[in-house]
C-alpha cells in the first residue's frame, strides 16, 4: 500500500479514536440542548482535571459548585477544589455573577487556558454549569478536553416546565429528585407536581391524617389498558405519599437547582381518594373506595361550609410547605351528576344566585382562588377554572388545546401552554408500539420540536400573558422510573428548546444531530430514552390507477435509508431508498436507516396493498371532519392501510354522519371481495359502525346490493371488515358504512377491492 494513503488511514483511524476517547466533537456541531442564543466555536480544548481549580466571586455560587462538584465526582471520580477572588486565573475555572446580566442568564468562554462563566445573580451560574456538563465527555476518559467556544444565554420563556403525576403511579423521593435532576439539565425552571388524584393521595397533612392513611392507599390495580375488555384488576395493595419532612427535602433540592415546585391539590373533581377517606365531604356521604381504575369519577367535593374548611385546612399545610407563589387547583373533568342532585348544592344555587350546577364549579373555583390570595398565593388550574368572575391574577394551564389559553391570555391570565395535542408526554412516541402499554395517541419528537406556545392570533400584549409552556406526564402506564424516563426522553429535550432557544433559532435538522450526540450523554448518566427518532416511517401517494408511490423516511434528518421486498433484513448493499418506489403490485418492504455504516434504529416492516381500487377516484357523499379529512378522500385507496397509534392523516373521521365512497374502477372488472379498514377507541369516541353496504353500478346511476354486514359481524371482524359475494363484473362501487349512533365517530381508512 502506498505509505500516503495508509498515513491518511491511521490519521482517519486515529482522529476517529481520539474524538471517541476524548469525547471531542466537530465544533460547528456543539452539542447543547437546548441551543443557546449565541454560540461561537473556538479553537482547541481546555484540558480539566483533578487539579484544576474552580475560582469564585460570591458565597452564594458554592451550591452551584457543589451540584457541579457531584457531577464531576459521580461520572469521573474527582471533585475540583475551590478559591475565593475576582480576579481571572489561568488554568481555573473562573466562575463570577455580573451585576448586569439578567438573572437567569451567562456567558461561558472556554479558551486553551481557563474558563470563564459569568451569570446572572441567580439561575445564571448554573445554567452555564448545566452547559459544561453536556460539553464534558460522555464516557471513562483520561484526559477530560471541553472546546473552546463562547456562549452567550438566556431564555426565551420565564415558565419552562414539567410536570409529573405521582397519583396513578407513585415515585419515591429518589426517583422524583432524578427528575428534578433532567429539568435542571434543560434549564427549566418549574416542576408541576400532581399529588392528589382518585387513584391516590400521596401528601401528608398533619390536620387530617386519613387522607394518607386511607387516601394513599388503593385495594388493586387495572390491569392492561383501561379499554381492553372484560376489565381486570390486580388484588395488590397499592401506596405511597410524601411525608412532610420528604416533601421539604424535594422542595429544598428542587430549589437549589433553581427550580420551583408547583403541588397541585385536584379539586373539586378527581377526588375520589380524599372522599374515600372524608366521604362528609362528598354530596351522598359514600362510602367510597380509592379508584383502582383510570378515568372519571362522578363523586367529587360538595360544595357545603364544611367543605371549604377541610380544603382551606389542607392549603394552609401545602402553602406553609411550598415556598412558590402558584398552587394548582386542578378543577378539569368534574362531572355535575352529584351536584345536581343534590339539597345542599340546590340550596347553594339559590343563595349565590347561580344558573345551575354549572355554576358551582365557578363558584368553588373563586372562592378557592381568593383564600389562597389572601394567603399570598397565586392559584393555578387547567383550562375549566376560566370563568367570567376568576381574579385576574389566577393563571391557566391549558391543557384541551389552544382555546382556553387564548381566551385566558384575551382576558388578562397568565397562561402556561399545554395543549395534549403537542405536549402530554403520556402518548406514543414511536409508531411502533409493540409490547408497550401508553393512554394512547401518538406525540412524535418532531411535533414536540415544532410546538409553538404562543398562538398567532393573540396580540403582541396577550401574547405577552403567555409565559411559558411544560409537558405533562401523566402515570396510568407509567408504572416505574425505567419507563418514565423512555416516555419522557428526548421529548423532554425539544420542548426545552421550544421554551429555551429564540423562536428564530430553532431548527430541526440541527436539533437531532445534536441529539444523536446527546444521546451518548443519556447513556452515560444511564437514564433511558426512546430511539424513535431512528425509526423508519412511510406514506404513500398516487397519481395514476393502479400504481402507488411509497415513500421512506425518518423523524432523523441524517443517514440514509437501505430496504428490501423479499423478507429479509436490509444492510447496507440493499437497495438505497430515493425520493419513491413506485409499484403496481402489493409488496412487503422491510428498511432500516444506516449512518456510517451503522444501523441506527430498528428494521420497519410493512405491506403496501395495490389492488383493483388503489388510485382510483374516489368521492364522498358525506364530508369528513375538517381536522381528520388530511389525506383527503384518495387516502381510502393509496395502497396504505392505516396504522396505530393512529394518525389523522391516515384515517377519516366522520362526526355523527356515515361513510359514502364511490369508486370509479374505470372500466368493467370482476371483483367478488371488498375490505374496508375501520378504528375503534373509546377514549376518542370513536365507535365501530353499525352496518356496512356495498353496491355496484354499470352506469353509476342504478346500483345492486352486492353485499351487507351487521352489527354483530363487524364486531366479530373489528378493524378489517370484509364482504364477500358471488363475482360481478363491474365498474362503480359504492361502500356504505352506517355512524354508530348519529353523533360520534366512524373513522375509516383503505378500502381493498378484489
Ligand atoms: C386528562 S389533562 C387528565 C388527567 C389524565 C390525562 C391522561 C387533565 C387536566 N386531566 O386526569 O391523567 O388526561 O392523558
């Protein structure tokens, strides 16, 4: 071999080793997340080690230190000494609050011969501590080099948050300060902590001790998903909850990492275990059991004197606890059924002069928010508590989507966004759920990152009341740290950028390289995370009968995508993915996505189905609805049969009204088989049809019954419902398929003609 090409090996071989050993990284390429607002990549590296000497101008910066400290002691096993002074010191970590920076901001300047960090009186330290975590090396090195770069930061939101439902699924006090642990990492700044629910109450209140004797204890558990039938629970007793020295401890660690904790207490609904173990605060007087299964419970707080006591009691034990200006009320899904049958509720109506039960909620609502007022607090809840009268200083999680935030920025609230749509963190991440139990939906990285928390239509002053946004997780199948943490990351790492980065700044392609690297960070500090990011998707599209366009991609904006169509896996010598396959025949393909050589991610497998009505046109008597009408009427036909969790540019939904599709074959052809694809979920009410109809015409004008199916067939069949019949030659074909009930969904996806 000619000795310049094998030097150039061994230099490639040994960059490649060293960037690994080293934990170095292309500089142009800086892996922070989330992205700061200013990043200059230098040129070299500080060299950080055991003698390295942190040097520091303020008292208060040592428990940023220590935190720092922690880090370096617990993934290299050294922790760094420290001096007092202002002045700059060579070959130190030179560490200063400004004056005039903001106090959540920083600036970091890494050269060959020091560090130097300068913050904000407050979170700012930290937040550049949090950076030069992420730049140390992701694995057991000799040597510890950090680039030279410049960093100039700051946040776009004041509110970046999280929140955790510890009702459903408890989690110890180590696994809640793990938690703490990834916001601090992102920069966020408040944990929105969801304590008491119909299935636990999980704080100790001194005042009244049943709500952790009895509350915070449950009989069983559902087993499996809440829609699967015949329901089935488990017999094992179920506990937890915080005492209050637990509770000072989290509140305490949370702040240091300059975090603040929100607790929230569900009132007047979701509040079957505190009923369970006070039922005289309930409308019937019980007895009531603390929930073993998810959902909606119809007992919740009467609204009688004695009521607001007990709650006020209980506020004064949280509020004396959480040192933060906000408590969360809750005040979602509170069925009226008990109020309205109720002598002290009716009674209640008449004196405050309230419409009806509806109004109650209004009135617990404001009567809740000024005691806390007059406790100094600010109360907080989701999109229900909005009314007419609430205090202009109660602020609005939104949660039903971008409405209720909208209308409480309009009025003057302070709103935190989090509409389920981009931000529950309890869906589906990864198309490919096999094995994993989620509530449900599907909430992919991509549309984390593309989140926007300020609505267009407000004006620059509402938009202002916008201050800030958090994604929530909620614990019905949500049962461990392990799988906490495969729901939440990376998505915790794109919200942080929606809430960190300057809108301007953000960008995908960037966002996902960095992660990939990121990924190596997540590994080394063992916390889990999903590798949806590296699956391989598709959709498919048709410009001619008969013939369908299949498309491969990924939510990973690097690499390139290798398949084949005869079962088996695919590497690097298959066939290269470009731009379409274009096939007029069904055909499995199986594909993965190759960076370097490597696979990055799992093998996707899928049927695309062609047959006599892929293509054709279709139209509709009846239109679907307008959010889950996006692939239009050729989805029922593109070769591409929906899947789940479902997507609504896969499927059609029709609200109350049924399925009509005609289909023009285009000429006389023999068919004896019809398939149609429909979905079925509850918890989107969604239901099967009651009947399907399929008739053919010559003409397109006179039809004949080919074939029907009933109720009891469609339920035996579920999500393929097939007719057969004797064979016809035909052109027009019409499928009927009759809504459930007249008001709620009938969604339908390919039909199949044979
Ligand atoms: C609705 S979001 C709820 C929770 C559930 C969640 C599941 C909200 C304010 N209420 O009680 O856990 O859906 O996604």
């Amino acid at each position: 071999m000619n000795s310049k090409i094998l030097t150039l090996i061994l230099f490639i071989l040994n960059t490649t080793f060293q960037n690994q050993v080293k934990g170095q990284f292309v500089n142009e390429n800086i892996p922070l997340i989330p992205e700061p607002r200013f990043i200059q990549p230098g040129k070299g590296s500080f060299v950080l080690n055991a003698a390295t000497i942190i040097n520091f101008n303020d008292p208060a910066i040592s428990e940023d230190i220590r935190i720092f400290n922690d880090y370096l002691q617990k993934s290299y096993g050294f922790r760094l000494k420290t001096s007092r002074s202002n002045e700059r010191k060579i070959n130190q970590l030179n560490i200063f609050y400004r004056q005039e920076l903001p106090d959540d901001n920083y600036k970091l300047v890494i050269d060959s011969s020091k560090i130097e960090i300068s913050g904000g009186k407050n979170a700012g330290v930290f937040y550049a501590l949090q950076s030069l975590i992420e730049l140390l090396p992701p694995g057991i090195v000799k040597i510890i080099e950090i680039p030279c770069l410049t960093v100039e930061d700051g946040p776009r939101f004041s509110y970046r948050g999280m929140h955790l439902d510890v009702a459903r699924h408890f989690f110890s006090v180590q696994s809640v300060k793990k938690y703490i642990d990834h916001l601090a990492q992102y920069k966020m700044n408040f944990f929105h902590w969801h304590l008491t629910d119909d299935q636990g109450w999980r704080i100790e209140i001194k005042k009244y001790p049943k709500l952790q004797e009895t509350g915070a204890w449950r009989k069983g558990t559902l087993i499996g998903h809440f829609f699967d039938l015949p329901v089935k629970y488990d017999s094992i007793p179920y506990s937890g909850f915080y005492t209050k020295d637990e509770i000072c401890s989290i509140v305490k660690y949370a702040s240091e990492r300059h975090i603040t904790i929100i607790p929230e207490i569900e009132m007047p609904g979701h509040a079957q275990a505190a009923l369970a173990s006070y039922p005289e605060y309930s409308c019937t007087g019980g007895p009531f059991e603390v929930g073993k299964t998810w959902g909606v419970y119809k007992d919740v707080f009467c609204p009688k004197e004695e009521t607001f006591v007990f709650l006020e009691g209980i506020l004064d034990e949280v509020c004396d606890l959480f040192p933060g200006k906000y408590i969360h009320i809750g005040g979602d899904e509170c069925p009226k059924d008990r109020w309205k049958n109720c002598e002290q509720c009716r009674k209640l109506i008449l004196k405050e002069n309230l419409i009806d039960e509806n109004g109650i909620q209004q009135y617990f609502t404001n009567r809740i928010s000024s005691y806390l007022k007059s406790k100094n607090k600010i109360a907080i809840g989701w999109d229900e508590i909005l009314n007419d009268k609430l205090d202009s200083n109660a602020a609005i999680m939104s949660w039903k989507g971008y409405a209720g935030g909208i209308e409480a920025a309009k009025r003057g609230h302070d709103v935190v966004m989090n509409p389920y749509t981009h931000c529950y963190f309890d869906s589906y991440q990864s198309r490919d759920t096999a094995g994993k139990l989620a509530i449900g939906g599907y909430l992919p990285l991509d549309m984390v990152y593309r989140f926007e928390p300020v609505p267009e239509v407000l004006t620059a002053n509402q938009a202002l009341h916008i201050i800030g946004a958090q994604g929530n997780v909620w614990s019905e199948y949500i049962t461990n740290e392990e799988r906490l943490n495969e729901m939440v990351f990376p998505r915790i790492c794109a919200l942080s950028e929606v809430l960190w980065t300057p809108k301007e700044k953000r960008n995908y392609a960037g966002f996902t390289s960095r992660l990939k690297y990121h990924f190596k960070f997540l590994y080394f500090n063992k916390i889990n995370y999903s590798n949806a990011l590296f699956d391989v998707l598709s959709r498919t599209s048709s410009d001619t009968g008969g013939i369908i366009n299949i498309e491969l991609y990924s939510m990973y904006t690097g690499g390139s995508i290798f398949y084949t169509d005869n079962g088996t896996n695919p590497n690097i010598q298959s066939n290269l993915f470009n731009k379409k396959i274009s096939v007029d025949q069904s055909i499995s393909l199986r594909a993965a996505l190759f960076e370097n050589s490597q696979q990055s991610g799992k093998v996707f497998s899928k049927k695309f189905y062609v047959n006599a009505a892929t293509g054709r046109k279709v139209s509709l008597t009846n239109l679907p609805h307008a959010e889950y009408s996006k692939g239009g009427a050729s989805s029922l036909v593109d070769g591409y049969t929906g899947d789940l969790p479902w997507l609504p540019s896969e499927w059609l939904g029709f609200l109350g009204k049924d399925l009509e599709a005609t289909i023009d074959l285009e000429d006389g052809r023999n068919i004896s088989r019809i398939s149609l694809d429909v979905l079925k979920d509850e918890a989107g009410k969604i239901f099967l049809p009651k009947q399907v109809i399929v008739k053919y015409s010559d003409d397109g004008e006179n039809y004949t019954i080919a074939a029907s199916i009933d109720s009891a067939q469609i339920n035996k069949m579920k999500r393929k419902l097939v007719l057969s019949f004797p064979p016809v030659k035909t052109r027009w074909i019409k499928v009927m398929a009759q809504n459930s009930n007249g008001k709620d969904w009938l969604f339908a996806d390919e039909i199949m003609i044979e």
